[in-house]
C-alpha cells in the first residue's frame, strides 16, 4: 500500500496505518527499507492527539479535515514522528476511521539541504517554537565543537537562538537580517519565516542563510534577489507538500461497516488524482514565472554591467587629462625658475649699480635711486613668483590625488563589473533550477495518472474481500453455538485480510 500511494517522493512516508472509529490499528504498512518504529495491529490509539482531533465533533464528518503534528519523539524514544492524520467517512458520510500516514524526516531534512542558488555557504533549515532543531545542519559544526556524534542527535536536542531566530519567534512575523552571527558564530545574511501551519499550533520558523563574505562577492541587491527566488520555491514545496497530503488524505477508503459481520468495503481515489494533477499544474507555472523573473534580473544585470563599462571608459579618460595638466605644471615651473633667475640676477646688477653710484658721488645719486627701486622691484618679482610656484606645487599635489583616486576607482569598477558578471551567471543558473522544477512537475502529472489506475486496482481487490466476508457470514449461520465461539475469531479474519488486501 505505502509503495503505491507514497506520491510526494520515494520515502516520504515510513508507515501508513488505518484506525477504526474506536482508534484500535486495523490495517498497517509500512516502507519495506524502513529499520525504525513500527506499530502493531490492534494497537489502541484513542488517546492520541490525532485521533482525539479527528474525532472530535466538529471535524469527524468532514472529509477535507486534515491534522498535521508538531515533531516529537515516537515510542522507541529514537525515531522522529511527524503526524499526517485524516477522517475516513463511509457512504453515508458517517466518521468511519481515521487514515494516519507518518512522515520521513530524513525526506524533510534531505528537501531542506536542495540549497541551489544558495551558493557553498548557504543553507536552509526549520526550528520549532522552543528554539530546537527540526532539521539537521549543512555544516559538522555540532560533532566537531559540540560533542555530538551525529547531526541527527541535534533534533529536538540542540537550540538555535541566534537573532534572527529569535525576533521572529517574537514578533511572529517573516523578516530578513543583512548582516547577525549564526548557530556558528559566523557573520551571515538570512531571511526567516515564520510558519503556522501545524494543528498543534506550534510555529516553526524556516530559515535560509548565506554568509556575508560569500553575499558580498555580489552586488547586495541583487544577491537578496537571489534569497528571495530560493525562500519562494521552498515555501512553494513546503506548501505543495501540505497540499497533497489534504488531497491524499480525503476519503479514499469508504467503509459501510469496519467490524460488522458482513461488510462491503468501497473506495474512491479516482478524483484524488485529478486534483493533485491540477495541483501539479499550478506549481508548474509557479516555477515559469520564477524562471521568466530570474531571466529579467538577468537582462537588467546585463545593462548594468554595461553602464560600468562606460564609466570606466570615462574615468579613463579624467585620468589621461590630469596627466597632462600634470605635464603643463611641470613647465608653468620651468618659466617660474626662469622668472626667478631673472629676478636675481636684476637684484644683483641693481646692488652693483648702487655702489657704482655711490663711487661718483653728487653725480650719481639720481643713478643710484634708480637702482634701489630697480631692486625693490626684482624682491617682490621673486616674492610673487615663490608664492606662484607655491600655489602650483599644491595644484600639483591636488591632480596627484586625483588621479590616485580615479584609478582606484577604475579598479573598483572593474572588480563590480567583473561580480555583475558572475551574478548574470548565477541567475542564469536559477532560471535552469526553475526548469528543472517545471520538469519535475510534468513527472508528478504522471504520477497522478497512475495513481487514477491504482485507486480502480484496489478497489477491484476491496470488491473481493466484502466477497469473502460475505461468504464467511453464511458459513458462520451453521450453528449457534459455534457461530458465538468464533465470533471473536471471525472478525480477527477479516481484519487480517483486509490488511493483507490493502498491503498487496
């Protein structure tokens, strides 16, 4: 049975049991590869939480009511029980039994780790409403700095109460962090949210981190685009997931009467596989849009690298003229040093001229005024000409700068230019997740139809057991007597075949 029926995936469920309107196990199968714990016909669950939900009231006669458990541990105190419980009506719409399926948590844990997109560093993973693990780590830290011997020995055992964790639980709300330290103490961007959808009314909070230096390699926006494609598809799984298990779980078994002494059993899967193929067909174009989205973040990356490559152009060519006012300051001070030598040699001759003027005497004092202001006049030259070249040596240092500064730029663009690249690939990369995904589905679609054939297989099998239990009715007539002996003892046979029909 659970091989037929297990159509999320190859181990998604371990065991599926039915219970009678009592809670007592009538049917029970389970994955023949599973190890762990198992239950046993004829178990009494009428105290579990399940049972106790399904049949309470307001939801037994309602066929779409579907509970889902919070993660605990079974009854080997090992094995991690994740509950998918429904009501069975019979055709008269009257509670019949409860159908339980339990799921893998290593098929949750193994959906968790599907981290494309993410990078090396990334990761995704669930907590529950305590801080506790749901889902194992991408990374050995808890064995190599905890003393745990394996990661799954963390699950409901080890905390996770980092920042964002924590504000989420809190404020009850979805919300992202550019920048807080993980469970490792390593500085990471993450985006956290927070899910109710458990029938315990337990939240759990859906992370999805990335490590800052990693994030950084690329442009934050576009890297948080990145994050936000990855937390759609995996709420897009986790939501399909929960969707199926409701369509899974409406009334494929109807039973007039469970322990009766004659009973006609009938079940109807048939519209269960047409509703999960229109299911399958939503998340379909779900994955096209997410694929059609990466590819116009492509385009626009692509524009912006373009706009880098132009500026870079342009500071290339701001950095060429600067060397050539460079070059032009360099002459400016050769006219100034010849300036300056000018001016020392006219204060020079001026000197001279002076003590010339002063040996002729009466005559040559009007000489000798002339060269005191020819003089003055050389000092102030050479004193404007020190203040010039003072002023050009700072306009120089200045355009130094500058061109420092503009090639220290160029480099920045380049190494942005060469990131925007990298991440054009990496969307690219995304949009070929996304097809993969739009693959997967058309897989389902034809799961769905297979299904279709099994439900009329299986009810043809149903058909022949109401047969059977119809003909040990009239055998049993034989005799009063021996029909009160075996009254016990008929209806453990009939019980056993069923199971046994339904586990063919």
């Amino acid at each position: 049975m659970i091989e037929k029926y297990n159509v999320l995936g190859t181990n998604s469920y371990y065991e599926v049991v039915v219970l009678d309107e009592n809670g007592t196990i009538i049917l029970q199968s389970n994955d023949p590869e599973w190890t762990g714990y198992t239950h046993s016909l004829g178990t009494d669950q009428s105290s579990k939480e399940y049972f106790i939900a399904c049949s309470d009231p307001t939801n037994k006669n309602n066929g779409d009511y579907v509970f889902l458990s919070d993660f605990r541990f079974a009854g080997d105190g090992e094995t991690i029980q994740i509950v998918v419980a429904s009501p069975i009506l019979s055709e008269n719409s009257l509670f019949a039994g409860i159908v339980v399926m339990y799921l893998n948590s290593e098929w949750l844990h193994n959906l968790m780790q599907n981290t494309e997109g993410l990078g090396v560093s990334g990761e995704t993973y669930l907590i529950n409403y305590e801080n506790y693990w749901l889902t194992k780590s991408k990374f050995d830290y808890y064995v190599v700095s905890e003393g745990y011997s394996d990661l799954s020995e963390t699950i409901l055992d080890a905390k996770v109460e980092t920042k964002g964790v924590n504000e989420a639980l809190e404020k009850k709300n979805d919300l992202q962090k550019a920048s807080q330290s993980d469970y490792r103490g390593i500085a990471v961007m993450g985006a956290y949210r927070y899910l109710e959808i458990n029938s315990e009314g337990n939240p759990w909070v859906l992370v999805a981190e990335i490590d800052v230096e990693e994030a950084l390699t690329v442009p934050t926006n576009l890297m948080w685009i990145s994050i936000v494609i990855m937390i759609i598809a995996v709420s897009i799984i986790v939501v399909f997931a929960f969707v199926i298990s409701r369509r899974f779980t409406k009334p494929f078994i109807q039973l007039d009467k469970v322990m009766g002494a004659s009973s006609e059993v009938s079940v109807n899967v048939s519209n269960i596989a047409t509703e999960l193929a229109a299911s399958s067909s939503e998340v379909n174009a779900a994955s096209e849009e997410i694929a059609s989205t990466t590819q116009e973040v492509s385009q626009n990356t692509q524009n912006q690298v373009q706009s880098l490559i132009e500026i870079n152009k342009m500071a290339g060519e701001i950095s060429e003229f600067s060397h050539e006012v460079m070059a032009s300051t360099k002459d400016i001070n050769k006219i100034m040093d010849l300036i300056t030598n000018i001016s020392d040699q006219t204060n020079l001759l001026a000197l001279n001229a002076s003590i010339e003027a002063g040996r002729a005497g009466e005559h040559g004092r009007g000489f000798a005024v002339v060269a005191d202001e020819v003089r003055k006049l050389a000092e102030q030259s050479q004193s404007a000409v020190g203040e010039t070249a003072d002023k050009i040596d700072e306009i120089t240092t200045k355009i130094e700068r500058s061109v420092d500064l503009i090639g220290n730029i160029t480099v920045d663009i380049k190494g942005v230019t060469s990131a925007g690249e990298e991440n054009s690939r990496a969307i690219e990369g995304i949009s070929a997740s996304a097809e993969q995904q739009t693959a997967s589905m058309e897989e389902i679609n034809s799961t769905a139809n297979k299904l279709g054939l099994m439900a009329e297989e299986l009810k043809d099998q149903l058909g022949e057991v109401s047969n059977d239990n119809g003909r040990s009715k009239k055998s049993g007539n034989g005799g009063n007597g021996q029909k009160d002996s075996g009254n016990g003892r008929g209806k453990k046979i009939k019980k056993n075949r069923l199971s046994r029909s339904l586990l063919q």
